[in-house]
C-alpha cells in the first residue's frame, strides 16, 4: 500500500486481513512511491519470489503502472478512477469489485 505502514496494518487488522499476509510494504518502507516500481520489487523480494511470479491486485492508474514497471502482472479492480486505455492495455485482468477476485486467481492459476 502506498499509505503508512501503522496506518495499513490498522486496516487490515480491522478488517481481518492482516494474519493473511507473511509481509506488509508501505509507502513509508520505500525510496520513491508508486508509479515508480519500488514498493512492487520490494514486495516480489520479501515474498521470496520472481516479479512474473507475483500479481498485483490495485485499484488506481499508478498501480497499474507502477507493477507493470516491476514486470509484474497486474489485475485491476477500478475504483475511484475508472479504467481508461492505458490501463486496460497493461492490465492482466479488469474486475467489477473484489468479491470476483477469487475465482479470477483460480482461473489465472489453471492457466499456467
């Protein structure tokens, strides 16, 4: 996330999500914010695994760019800013809303 890392983690606690993850990087943790890459390769290496190994799930422009930069896949779940035809073209896939992400990492997973 871009936002502070206490801040993230409060979030996620709150939401329940925070023990689904083995590493959190925030904004703060990194030397240039997205869209530069920095915060995607750090995570792609806490994570113990190549950047084309990793997906990025985001949800604005600078997601999008900032993992497409890393070499790593993106699936976008347009939020406040629409998809438009850059991040169309960069985006592995586009999704109306969260709850079809699941089934859209099984399909992704069968196909490699």
């Amino acid at each position: 996330s871009s936002t502070y890392y206490e801040k993230t983690c409060r979030h996620l606690r709150h939401a329940r999500l925070y023990d689904f993850f083995d590493a959190i990087i925030c904004g703060d943790m990194v030397e240039k914010g997205k869209p530069a890459p920095d915060i995607f390769l750090k995570a792609s290496e806490l994570a113990g695994s190549a950047p084309s190994q990793c997906i990025v799930v985001g949800d604005t422009p600078a997601d999008v760019l900032g993992a497409t930069a890393a070499g790593i896949p993106v699936i976008l779940i347009p939020d406040q800013v629409p998809a438009n035809e850059q991040t169309t073209t960069l985006s592995l896939r586009i999704l109306p809303n969260l709850s079809c992400l699941p089934e859209t990492l099984e399909s992704i997973e069968k196909e490699l």
